[in-house]
C-alpha cells in the first residue's frame, strides 16, 4: 500500500500531550513533534455536518438532518445547547446558509445565503438564535465565504465571470447594504469548460491555487495552497488591505498562468492545510493517508492514518508540530483561546467529538 500525504482543513485543537524529547529540528524547521491524546466527548448525534465555526462559548453547526438546522453546544465540554432556524422559502427561514468566520471574540453569529443576496446576524438568547440585523447585496454578490470583521467589513473572494478572475473583496456593511471599497486579485487559476445540456451550456469551474483567507483584528492571512504561499494584509482605516509580507513560494501572475498544479505532489515537508489564526501564529493541518488495494473508487478510498497540527508564525517560521492520536478524526477545528484542538471522524458522522489540550 502507498502512503501519501494530504492537506487537509482543520480548525481547533483538544488534548493532552505527551512531551517529545529534545533533539534537532526536522527538515521543515520544527523541532521533535509533540504527541497530543485525545479525550472524548459523547455525542452521538446523527447530523451529517455541513459545516461548523467555533464561537466565544460555543460551537455552530449547519445540518440538513432534522427541522431544526442550526445546532449549537457549548465549549469547552460540548454539551447540547438548542437547535435553531429552518430550512425553507420562508421570511424567517433561512435557504442554503454558510457560516461566516469573525475576525474577534464573541458570540454572535453570521450566516450569509447567496441564493438570497444577503447576510444575517443572529445573537444566542434562552432556546435558540435571535436574528438581529439583516445586510443585502447586489445582484452579482458572492456571499457564500467570507469573514466579517468587527460587524462593519467582509472580506470575501469572488469570481468575475467577464475577467474569468478571483479576486479577494474588502466590502463595508453599512447599516442594512454592502459597499466594496477595494479589490485584490487572487494568485489562482480558473479552467473554465463549457458542457451543452438540452437546455443550453453550462460551465464548470475548476478553481486551482483558490486562496483560503483567514483574519484575526486587522490583519489577514493569504494562503494559496498550490504554490505554498502566504500574504500578509493590513486592514487600513479606509478599509483597503495593504500587503505587510509575502512568504513562501514567491507569486506573479505569469507563474500562476503556467504552474503544472495537477502534476504537483505533496511532501512531508509542505505546510498543509490552514485551520486557525492567532495574533502571533497559523495554524495548519495535514492528513496521512494509505491507499487502498485496488482502483480507489467512492467505495474504496484511502484510510486516514495520521493527522498532524503544524504552526507557524507570520512569516511562515515553524514553531511547533503536534501529533494527534485519532488518526481517522481528520475534521479539526482550533479553539485557540483555551488551547484546545476539537476533532470528530465524519466516517461515523457525529458520534463523538476527540478533544486535544496543547501548549506552544
């Protein structure tokens, strides 16, 4: 069987570890990884997550498995809190939402539903969400990712379908409507296929080096996988991202428009997947897997075998790497308040949640 290496998206980390010896730095920089144990948190809730964001003092989660589509539960010990909001056409409904990412502490949430053109913010009260404001954008408005910054900015890649281009958007919320005040455009790669259909064409998208933005106060963290390279943004008063650094793998569009990205090969040595921000580290993820016997089929993948958390500073500097014990627990999240790495096994939906308690 071949082993391989592959990134993976993580977000919070829960465990106890068990110091590594002293000794020297490992090819990347880091010295000897740490190995973190799992504790482990009861769930056993059939919830098929779509998506989850940690909040203040607790955990959200987008489901589509009962009436109810917002779970949430409490940190740092995952008790069950209430269930909110329904999937529908209704004015109080919420259709397709994806959870937004904030650039502070708190506890409120943002939900933005780019069938409708628009952003919500709920606050938690006694059994459920609040909805306290609602934010509309324009017609071409790319809602589905992003993250709000100080209930006043969203920064969010969209693709301009005339340029065929991504390009990362600085926009104001300005009382109930949205205002763009500045535009990057992304190091990616949009391959573009026309397909006809009976009712006319349609295009697929195939999106590669598509930057993964993470923010923390007013500064904002660029990572473009395919070429393993970070910007580093500043949030100016005027609202427009000024580059700080560029580290990594060097950028310009001419290198972007050649880049063999599906000859490329993962190594031991490339950072992964970014999970987390701190105000003075990344943080990042990957997963090892080994290939199964035989043609690798949607009923024969690759079993998960290792999981690590790697950090960096902010200018991609290795400071430590950590070893989780629950190989097949590769859906991380990072709660770096209370250093705690949270991971759940989607193979087994949401039967319990492994915690990891680290320190830097």
């Amino acid at each position: 069987m071949k082993k391989r290496l592959i990134p993976f998206c993580v977000a919070a980390a829960l465990a106890v570890g068990a110091c590594g010896g002293s000794g020297e730095k490992d090819a990347e920089g880091f010295p000897p990884a740490k190995a973190l144990a799992a504790d482990s948190v009861a769930i056993e809730q059939i919830l098929n997550v779509q998506n989850m964001i940690l909040r203040e003092d607790y955990a959200a989660i987008y489901s589509l498995r009962s009436g109810k589509v917002i779970f949430r539960y409490r940190l740092p010990d995952w008790t069950f809190l209430d269930s909110s909001l329904v999937e529908g056409q209704g004015p109080d409904d919420v259709l397709r939402p994806s959870l937004l990412s904030t650039s502070d502490p708190g506890n409120e949430l943002w939900l933005a539903q780019s069938a409708r053109k628009k952003l919500d913010e709920y606050h938690p009260e006694e059994g459920g969400l609040v909805r306290t404001r609602e934010v509309f954008g324009q017609e071409d408005s790319w809602l589905f990712n992003g993250t709000v910054c100080g209930d006043t900015l969203l920064l969010h890649v969209v693709m301009d379908f005339t340029t065929e281009k991504n390009y990362l958007l600085s926009t104001l919320l300005e009382g109930d409507s949205l205002r763009t005040v500045d535009s990057l455009l992304c190091f990616s790669r949009n391959d573009i296929t026309s397909i006809p259909t009976k009712n006319g064409v349609m295009k697929r998208t195939l999106s590669y080096n598509y930057p993964e933005v993470f923010v923390t106060g007013d500064r904002v963290a660029v990572w473009y996988s395919g070429t393993r390279s970070l910007l580093v943004y500043r949030i100016g008063q005027d609202a427009r991202l000024e580059l700080e650094g560029s580290f990594g793998e060097p950028l310009t569009e001419e290198k972007v428009a050649t880049f063999d990205f599906k000859g490329q090969q993962d190594d031991d040595n490339s950072p992964g997947r970014p999970l987390a921000v701190s105000s003075d580290h990344i943080y990042m993820c990957k997963v090892k897997y080994e290939d199964p016997e035989g043609e690798i089929t949607p009923y024969n993948m690759p079993t998960p075998v290792g999981v690590e958390v790697k950090v960096y500073d902010w200018k991609l500097q290795p400071v430590r790497r950590f070893l989780l014990e629950k190989p097949t627990a590769t859906q991380l999240r990072i709660d770096v308040a209370r250093q705690l790495i949270y991971a759940y096994d989607p193979r087994v939906d949401f039967e319990q949640v492994y915690v990891y308690k680290y320190k830097l």
